[in-house]
C-alpha cells in the first residue's frame, strides 16, 4: 500500500471539497445569515488540506486499486466529517450532525431533523447540496475538474460510481466523467425552470431539484413534496426521479441523439418493475382511494422509493400491510447501473434471476449449458461470482445491522426497515421511522450504524468492508 500517495491524495480531496463551501456561504450572506457555520469548516478544510498536501508528497504516483479503494472510501468519511460542522455550529449534537451529513453525501435523505421549517435557509440549501454532489460522486467531480487527480481517474471512478462497471462513453475516463457531469447539470437547469414555472419559488426549486436527480429525497419542507399539494410539480419531479434512477451514459447518448436505451436490458426491467409495481400498488390503494387519487399517489410513491429518492406525497405508513410491504421490497431493487440511486442495482437484481433459473434448469438437465446474456453479450463467470458474492454479504451485513439496531431498544419492523432504508440510500422507512417520522428518537448507537449502513450502502459494501481487511494495508495485495 502506498500509503503516502492515499494521504496526498485525500488532502487534495479535502483541500478541493473547501471550495464547495462557498455556495452556502454566499447564501447566508443574500439571507442575512451566520457566515462562520461555512467560513469555519472552509477555512480548516483549505489549511488542513493544504498543509497535509504538502507535507506528504510521495516517492511515486502510481496507484493501483487498492489505493483507489482506500482514497474514495476513506474520503467519503473525511467528507461526512467536514459536512457535518455547519450542523454542530448551529448546535446540532455531533453524532445527529454527522448522521445528517453522511445521509446528505450518500442521497439517503433520513434526518434527525423534526421540524425542517426551523433551519436557516443557508443550512437548507447546504442540506441538498450535500446530496446534489453525492448523486453523481464527489471523487466523480473532482476527477472531472481538476487535473492532480485526473491521471487515477479509472481506479478512483471504479471505486465509487455504482454498478458493475464504469462505461465509457469517450477513451479517457476523465472525459467521461466530464461529460456525465454535464449531463447531471443540464438537467439540474431544465428541473428548476420547470418547478419555477409551476410555482414553485426558486429558492425552493433549487433545492429540491438538487434532491431529486440525486435521489436523495431531502426537502425544504417537514411534508416533503406533500407540502405544495400539486399534481403538476408531483409530476415534474416523478419524470426526474425516474432519470434519476436510470443510467446517466444512457440518458447523454439520448441527448446526442442515439435511443440506445430502448434496447437496453437493464433499462427495460427497470421500467417493466416500476410500472408492474405502480400497477400493483394502483390496485391495492383503491381501497383507499378513488383511481384517480391511487395512481397518483402509488406510482410517485413506488418512483420515490424504488429509486432511493424517498420524497413522500401521503403519509404510506399509514397505508395497508401488503402496499407497505411492496415498498419494503423496492428499497432493495434500487436504481440503475451508473444512476444516482442506491439499492442492489436493477442489473444484479436481472443477473441474479436469470443465473438463479438457469441453475435451477440445469439441475433438471444437466448436459445442457446455460449462457447468462446481458444486452446481447455473454456475462463471464466472474462477474456473475462477484454479483453472487455481493448480494451474500448484502443480506448478511442487512440481518446482522438489524439484529444491533433492534439492540438498542427499537422495534422489530422499525430496525428492519430503518436498515433497509439506510442501507439502500432510500431515507424513510416504517413503524419509528416512518413517512411521518424522522430518526431522531433513535439512541446514538443506532444512528451510527446506520450511518456506517449509509456509507457502505453508498460505495457498494466492497470498497468500504477492503478497507478493514489488515491485508489490504499490507506491501501486497
């Protein structure tokens, strides 16, 4: 391990990450705010960054992936640490502070936070613009920028875009990385000039703009999208969650013209979930509702939860036994490869099911060799292993989190979901940490295992779990 070349490294993460600071402190100077909730966390990440970068400047640059596993997983903490300071300024306790920060980084949008009204509108803003830099990736962005971290950018960017693998879209990944950022901010444009048409003010269009195509589900407001009470804006934002949730190479080759997403594999199961799910969901709520009102609520509320956006526009803990349990199960499926969603991801969920049936068709005939395809190719073996070996430590780190959880005092259906909203990025769950609810009844232990749940879920359990492997650290590995 090159350990010096980590530490550079993360020092320019850091030293970079103090610039993003400006944006809440020039809003605390138009709202007549606290300027030093941003100057002081500005102010330590640019000296602390600056003198670490100096200091440790390594013998070689050359970085192989374990660096680039220990600089994104690593960094990420370092971030929810720094992102945590506006909130302990304004007395926010350090552990909520860092639950909310780390749920902001990771667009998990969980909250400790009771009454959202309450908050300087600066710290609102820093609230979502927390989860409008995770969406895309905080490494994904400096890569993009700026040069000193652009010549790792393949192992950087392996470690932290979501899903099998970093498709290119040009022969550097800088390149790419640049371009899906584009396209990240030109949809950020297109959703606020809707939202301000519809009547949203744009202090609020902002903000939830910054929330939705990060899929993160923060709001500005305690009833989250419930509070404008419009089908135009639910509307508005449920065509951009999906966007959110779909894999953002797909969405820049259709804004270059190319409709490869219609023959994309991933893509359509995604689609064919939600509508069966939105379907299913319709049907249940008619019990409750007119049909009108049900798919209106059920198909925002199967979006919000299926891609880990968590925006709510009716309390759904209030709903049936079966809708909530629907639900339950989305917050697993996700959003897709190189999406901002979280969740096991649309295309393991597809792998799985189909090498779970051919194994299940060979046992039956065994001479015959079934061929796993993905998009008219052949999946190699390897990568099937992998994903067989990601959803086993999925489901083991989900049961042993919500055993600890339960621990400390909450419920049963309140840790189980409260970890699978953690976990999968989603945000709201059920019982204690209900639609209704946030989590700040919860005990210190508990919000730190979720948070840990938050970061692992984010960087998809290989890149955090090898940084607690002694070996990794080891000369070789």
């Amino acid at each position: 391990m090159n350990t010096r070349l980590v530490v550079n490294y993360l020092s320019q993460i850091v030293l970079y990450f103090s610039l993003v600071f400006t944006i809440p402190l020039a809003a605390a100077i138009r709202y007549h705010e606290d300027v030093y909730a941003f100057a002081i966390p500005m102010a330590v990440c640019a000296f602390l960054g600056s003198i670490v970068y100096v200091i440790s400047k390594p013998e070689s640059d050359v970085a192989k992936y374990k660096e680039g596993y220990a600089i994104v997983g690593i960094g990420w903490l370092l971030i929810a640490i720094a992102g945590s300071i506006p909130y302990v300024y304004y007395s926010i306790s350090p552990v909520d502070a860092f639950f909310e920060a780390m749920s902001g980084f990771t667009t998990t949008g969980a909250t400790i936070i009771d009454s959202i009204e309450d908050l300087p509108k600066s710290l609102l803003l820093w609230r979502s613009l927390t989860q409008w830099l995770g969406g895309m990736g905080i490494v994904v962005l400096f890569v993009a920028i700026f040069p000193t971290l652009a010549k790792k950018s393949e192992t950087l960017l392996q470690a932290e875009v979501p899903g099998l693998k970093v498709e290119k879209i040009k022969p550097r990944l800088k390149d790419t990385a640049l371009r899906l950022y584009a396209t990240y901010m030109l949809l950020t444009v297109l959703e606020i000039v809707l939202l301000y048409i519809l009547g949203m003010s744009l202090y609020d269009a902002v903000n939830h703009t910054f929330t939705t195509l990060s899929t993160g589900g923060f709001s500005t407001h305690t009833e989250s999208i419930a509070y404008f009470n419009s089908p135009a804006i639910e509307f508005v934002i449920f065509i951009f969650m999906i966007l959110g949730g779909m894999n953002f190479v797909l969405i820049y080759l259709l804004l270059k013209g190319q409709t490869k997403f219609l023959r994309d594999t991933e893509f359509r199961f995604y689609i064919a979930i939600l509508l069966l799910a939105g379907a299913i969901m319709t049907a249940i709520n008619l019990e409750r509702f007119e049909l009108g009102e049900s798919l209106r609520y059920s198909f925002f509320q199967v979006a919000s939860i299926m891609t880990t956006t968590g925006y709510t526009t009716f309390d759904f803990d209030t709903w049936s036994d079966s809708a909530r349990l629907l639900l339950l199960m989305l917050m697993f499926v996700g959003g897709s490869t190189g999406s901002t969603g979280g969740g096991i991801k649309v295309v393991r969920i597809y792998l799985l099911t189909v090498y779970s049936l051919g194994q299940i068709l060979k046992s039956a005939e065994p001479r015959t060799a079934r061929i796993v395809r993905l998009n008219d190719e052949v999946v190699d073996k390897e990568t099937l292993h992998n994903i067989t070996a990601f959803f086993t430590l999925y489901v083991l780190i989900f049961v042993l989190s919500t055993f600890l959880v339960s621990l400390t005092g909450l419920d049963m259906i309140s840790s189980i979901s409260a970890v699978s909203a953690t976990i999968n990025n989603v945000g709201p769950g059920l019982g204690a940490v209900g639609a209704a609810e946030s989590y700040s009844s919860l005990s210190a232990t508990a919000k730190l295992i979720l948070a840990f749940n938050m970061w692992i879920g984010r960087l998809e359990l290989f890149t955090v779990l090898s940084l607690f492997i002694p070996s990794f650290w080891r000369e070789r590995w």
